[in-house]
C-alpha cells in the first residue's frame, strides 16, 4: 500500500521518507491532489516484473503445444517478402 503525501511536504520531508524507504515504505507524491510520481525501494518493483514475466511466459508456452512440421527459415523468409 501507497502513502499519499504531497509534493511540498514530500520536500520538506524528503530525510524522513527515505528513511521509510528504507524500512519497505511506498510513498506517492501528489501535485494538487494527482498522483505525480512513486517513492519506492530502488530495483524492488523491476526484479518482481521480471521475475512476474518470465513465469508468464513459462505458463503460456506449456499452455499451447509446440507447432510441428513448421519450416521456421521458410516463415522467416516468407515474412522478408
């Protein structure tokens, strides 16, 4: 869960935020009541989208079976035209 917190106090605040940061807090910052940006622990939410991803990709890839007979060079070249 996001803490709001608006841009002025997030300035001013800036010393106290980082260290929630640190401690696994989520901030976002407001500018006039909308949301303008997320404070949140460096590389955390880009690891879990990846690692989100890729058991996507393997569940989507054992869902369909593989597609024999096909000529792979022949699509490639197919698709040069």
């Amino acid at each position: 869960m996001n803490i709001e917190i608006g841009s002025y106090e997030a300035k001013t605040k800036l010393p106290e935020l980082l260290r929630g940061v640190q401690l696994g807090k989520r901030y976002t910052i407001t500018l006039r009541g909308e949301a303008i940006a997320d404070l949140i622990p460096s590389g955390t939410s880009q690891k879990n989208e990846v690692a989100e991803a890729i058991i996507h990709m393997k569940q989507f890839m054992k869902s369909y079976p593989p597609m024999l007979g096909l000529d792979t060079k022949a699509l490639i070249e197919q698709g040069r035209d």
